[in-house]
C-alpha cells in the first residue's frame, strides 16, 4: 500500500453510494472522488495545511472546495451516519458515557458580558477604609 493510499478498495465501497453525481450538471465533471476523498483524509491525519497535499490528490483548491462541499450539503453526515448504523447493528459499538465532573474557569476576557464600572474608591465587597 503507498503512502497517499489511504483506503482500501473495500472501505471505498462502502462509502461511494453516498458521494454526489455530476450527471446533469452543466458544468465540469467531477474530479475522482475517491482521490479527493484520500487527499481530506490525508490532511487530517497528518495535520499539513491545505496547500501543503500532495500533488497526487489533485490541486489542493479542489480537495478544499469538495471538502467544504461536502460538509455544508450533507454528505458527510450522511456517510458517518451510514458507518454509525453499520458499526451499531454489528454490535461494534460500546454506548458507555463517561461524564467527568471537573470545573473550568474561563478567563475574566472570555465572557461576552461588558464589565460594569466602579465609583472610585469602592471594591466588589463594599467601600474601602473601613
């Protein structure tokens, strides 16, 4: 297997029914989806920016652009949803939830509330001086 090849032909088939035709479209044809697909999968598992894919992807503007795509039609959430099920009904699945109790503070800075101003001489527990 190469380096850039990063799913299997079985993988592949499970989630090719789910991209989106360009039949009927009167613009370009799409480019492989499946070379495209590597190239999203490729970035987020190494952490490379965009524009930093390997050229075998295709041009990195086309991997984004599908990406982004992909992520505000659907068909993504149609795929993990797809693989979710599968996973489930396989029984591969373990729906144990782990709740952690730990408190954050966020910074003074982080809050989206103004900050209420002060009188001179006068703290948050009352007036200063006695």
């Amino acid at each position: 297997m190469s380096r850039e090849r990063v799913l299997t032909d079985a993988q592949w088939e499970r989630i090719a029914p789910f991209m989106p035709s360009s039949d009927g479209v009167k613009s370009r044809p799409f480019r492989d989806h499946r070379q495209v697909v590597e190239g999203v999968i490729y970035r987020f598992r190494t952490g490379i920016a965009w524009r930093d894919l390997p050229g075998s992807f295709g041009p990195w503007q086309t991997v984004w652009k599908r990406h982004k795509r992909f992520s505000s039609d659907g068909t993504w959430d149609k795929i993990h949803a797809r693989l979710l099920a599968e996973a489930d009904g396989a029984g591969d699945i373990d729906w144990m939830v782990s709740v952690d109790s730990t408190i954050n503070r966020a910074h003074q800075h982080a809050t989206t509330l103004r900050r209420v101003e002060r009188p001179a001489g006068r703290q948050a527990t009352g007036l200063t001086g006695g």
